[in-house]
C-alpha cells in the first residue's frame, strides 16, 4: 500500500529514491504513444486505461509465436517511448491479466508471459493468490477464503452455480475465465462515459471564499472542456467539499449539492455557473477545506436533446463556435484562455514543487544536449 509523501519525508527514505509531483500532461502523451505503437503492431486493441491495454492477437501465431511477438511488441514500445512494459498472452481477458502479472513479478520471464497452453495456465493459476485476480477485491477474497478458495486455481475449479449463489454473474464470468472461456469481448470503441469528475487536493488549506470559488470554476472549465471532447452536453452539476478526516483537534466536515439543468449544455459557463451556485450552498466558515470536485452526469448526445419552453437559461448564442474557438487554442500551444473566476495566481493549487520537465509536450522543456 502507499503512503503518503510527507509522512515518507519524515520518516527518511533511502539516497537513491527519486521523488517527483504528478506530472499529467506527460503521462498522457506517454500513454497516447504507446497505445499509438501497439495500434500500429496489433490487428485490433482495446485502451483499458491510461496505462493498460488489451490486443488482439487472432492470426499472429500463423506468422510468429505469439511469445516472440510480445517481445516484439516489448522492444518496440521501449524505442519509441523508453517505457519498459509487461505483456501477458492467453485466451481470455482474465488469463491475460494473469499473464501480465506473472511477466511484471517474476524477471526470467524476460516481461513476457504466454498462457496459451493450458498446462502453464493451471501452473501459474496454482502460484497466484486469488486476491490477484482481475475484480476480486478485499471483501470478495475474504468471503471467498472463507470458502477455502485461497488461489486462482481453486477459484477456477470452483462450481458455477456456488460461484454464482455465493457473488454474481459477473464473479461466475470471472471464474470461467480462468478456466479459458472467453466472456469478455474486446471493446474496440471505448464506451461513452457515464460522468465525468475533476477532483484535486489543494496546495494548502483553503480557509476563504474567494480561494474555492476560484478552484470550483476552475474544475468547472475543465471538467466542461472534457465533456466536449466527449461531444456530450450534461444536465446534472454536483460539487463536493471536504477537510480532511485525518487532522488533529479538527471537526471533519464534508458536503455536497447539485444543480439539474432544464436544458443540456456543454457551453462552460452555464457549467461554471451551475457549479458556484451550488458551491454557495455548501460552503461554511471556519473550516480548513483540503481538497473540493465538480462532477458532470445525466449526458445526452449531440442533438438528442430538446429545449425547454419554460428554462430561464436558454443557450447562448453561437456557443457552439465559441467554446469550438477556446478550445482549438488553448490546445495550440499559442496561449490559454481562461474564465475570470477561475483567478490569475491560483495560490490554492497543487504545489507540484518536484515536477519533472513535459519533455514532449513542451519545446522549452526538450533536453539540451552539450
């Protein structure tokens, strides 16, 4: 388990642990050109998250083993990226999530693990504890330990019918997936999300106002620019509030309030202004507030949705081409455009005072070789 930074600091860690703030921009280019490089290798892929993915490798095998092809598909991620990374083989999803594992824990695997055959399958099912299984998290492994399943193997072995008397169909998904029945299909269009959240912890504790109206329309902005890049309008704006459960001589206070539009948007500043009217209602004096979030929820497609008669806040006039424009630069690379609300200094941001240089995001951050 992880642990927070400061309480590492205090503590001491040994002279050659590097540490570094969060770097998103980075990672997101990182991801993109991996996932970039696997698309180019693979007749089909699934982008599971930021740093996972799922191929398909049907007919591979009529040309190479499908070992060598993961290393193939290895060494040519760490060219283009530098990253070094696991790749498990097999069947199914499940098993492939094993696999991968297995090439990330054990070195003479060379990070490379292939599960095709059902020998190697049932072998490394046996070594594996059964809380290492894909979706089997701490409540499900003690239930399951309970019933004397304690490895993958036994979950894999174990009834269909107790698995799913016991859990649900997806545990029963699950443990015939072990067994090599596919259940799960390769998603090669990633599904539309269902709400979209921008959530930070605060550089220092905001104890003003003017500090969290500027942080809510801030999160608003952002949270209405991903939306967009969704091509979704949403009607439901929720913002949360919270100091932190764990200060000392502190009475912990969390909250929080939407606002349900007549009327879907996407425009930001009908989000940034359904997002401090709800901020307005939650906010206390006296409270040392440690981290806040905007969420967007209740989506409809472009022009799915319908006006409303009756709606105070119709939408804007070209606010399509407006947020359209914002947009194109603040991606340029030119310049930003920002909402007055959202302050110019932003002292209530994350500090982020060990970040690593955006290498490939930002020409003034390109190494310099002398």
């Amino acid at each position: 388990m992880g642990e927070p930074y400061f309480k590492f600091k205090e503590k001491g860690y040994p002279s050659r642990v590097y540490v570094f703030s969060s770097n998103y921009a980075l990672y997101a280019d990182l991801s993109s050109r991996v996932m970039q490089t696997l698309t180019d290798l693979a007749p089909a892929i699934e982008i599971y998250s930021i740093d996972e993915a799922f191929v398909n490798v049907s007919g591979v095998s009529n040309c190479i083993s499908l070992e060598a092809f993961g290393h193939q598909m290895r060494t040519q991620v760490f060219k283009n990226t530098g990253l070094s990374v696991g790749v498990g083989i097999a069947p199914t999803k499940t098993l492939a999530k094993l696999a991968n594992y297995a090439a990330k824990r054990w070195s003479a695997t060379g990070g490379v693990v292939d599960l095709s055959d059902r020998g190697r399958q049932r072998k490394l099912l046996a070594k594996v504890p059964v809380e290492e299984v894909w979706g089997v998290g701490r409540r499900i492994t003690k239930k399951l330990n309970a019933m004397g399943i304690t490895t993958a193997l036994e979950l894999a072995e174990a009834s269909s019918w107790v698995i799913r008397k016991h859990f649900n169909v997806v545990m029963e998904r699950t443990a015939r997936e072990l067994r090599g029945e596919p259940c799960l299909d390769l998603e090669e269009f990633t599904p539309t999300k269902q709400q979209i959240i921008c959530s930070r912890s605060f550089g220092h504790r905001i104890t003003q106002y003017e500090e969290m109206h500027q942080a809510i329309c801030a999160y608003a902005e952002r949270a209405a620019e991903k939306l967009r890049g969704e091509h979704q309008y949403c009607r439901f704006i929720s913002v949360f509030v919270r100091t932190s459960p764990h200060a000392d001589n502190e009475i912990y206070y969390g909250n929080q309030a939407s606002v349900t539009l007549m009327t879907p948007t996407n425009d930001s500043r009908d989000i940034i202004r359904a997002a401090t009217e709800a901020l307005g209602r939650i906010w206390l004096d006296g409270y040392r507030y440690m981290k806040a979030g905007v969420m967007l929820a209740d989506f409809f497609s472009s022009g799915v949705a319908q006006l409303n008669l009756f709606d105070d806040n119709r939408p804007s006039a070209n606010s399509a081409a407006l947020m359209e424009t914002i947009d194109s630069l603040n991606h340029s690379g030119k310049g930003k455009i920002w909402f007055a609300g959202q302050g110019i200094e932003k002292a209530w941001a994350m500090k982020r005072e060990m970040l690593s240089p955006a290498y490939t995001t930002r020409y003034s951050d390109l190494p310099v070789a002398r």
